[in-house]
C-alpha cells in the first residue's frame, strides 16, 4: 500500500474525521469544530491512500520549546500498516527542539513509549466533560 502525508487542511473531509475520531473511541465533537481545530494547530498531518483519508494528527506549539499532540487517529481498518508512527514522525520533525506532551487513550501507552514517550507523574487535566473523561479512563 502506497500512503501520502500532507500538511494542507484545505479539501479534507470533517465528517469522516469525526467519524474516525468516534469509530477509534477518541474524543470528537462536530465536524466544523474539529475543522476550527486543525486549523488553528501548528501542525496538522492528513495521510491518504488513492485520495482517501485514512489517519491524521495535529499539535499545537509555541514555536520555541513546548509543544502538545492531539487527534492522532487512524481509520481501524487502516492500523498495523505504520500510519500512526508516519503521522507522529511528520509531528515530531515540524516540533523538533520542543518538549512534546499529548495524553493517548488507554491502552495506546506502548505504541507512543517506541516513539521515546514516557509516562509523566505529574500529568494533570481540567476536562469540560469530567465524568466521560474518567469512565473512559483518563481521570481518577
């Protein structure tokens, strides 16, 4: 399978990122928020096969020593082929030189622990929806 990344926001599909975002069970809201989103990010990174959207990821930045991860996601029947580490290595170089924080869903720890995450002891949040975020288990 041959996949290409791109960096443009311009022609992506906000429903199907939704969508993804739900099918993979990550936090989404509608899709024109999500556009909002990526478009006000530092980076975003869109990976397609024959024109279709299959992953992506976005990081906010401050351009000179902090950067945060969000939305990596990939289309379920997509996963296993190295989309998310293509995505997340696009990130890293457009932030290199930054600390990089993100929180994954539970269960994703390994697969950002190869690409030289660790786990933080201080990692603190203020969520708008405070009871999904702990059923979901990213809250005490």
């Amino acid at each position: 399978m041959t996949f290409e990344a791109k960096d443009d926001c311009s022609g992506v599909d906000w429903v199907l990122v939704a969508e993804t975002l739900k099918r993979v069970g990550m936090a989404y809201a509608e899709p024109e928020v999500h556009k909002r989103a990526f478009e006000a990010s530092h980076t975003t990174v869109f990976v397609y096969q024959d024109g279709q959207l299959v992953g992506f990821g976005r990081a906010l930045c401050d351009g000179a020593y902090q950067a945060a991860v969000y939305d990596v996601a990939v289309l379920p029947e997509f996963q296993g082929h190295g989309l998310g580490k293509l995505i997340m290595k696009n990130i890293m170089e457009r932030v290199a030189g930054c600390n990089v924080i993100l929180y994954a869903s539970p269960g994703k720890e390994n697969f950002y622990r190869k690409l030289g995450f660790r786990l933080m002891k201080t990692g603190m949040g203020a969520f708008t929806k405070v009871e999904a975020m702990a059923k979901k288990g990213f809250t005490e």
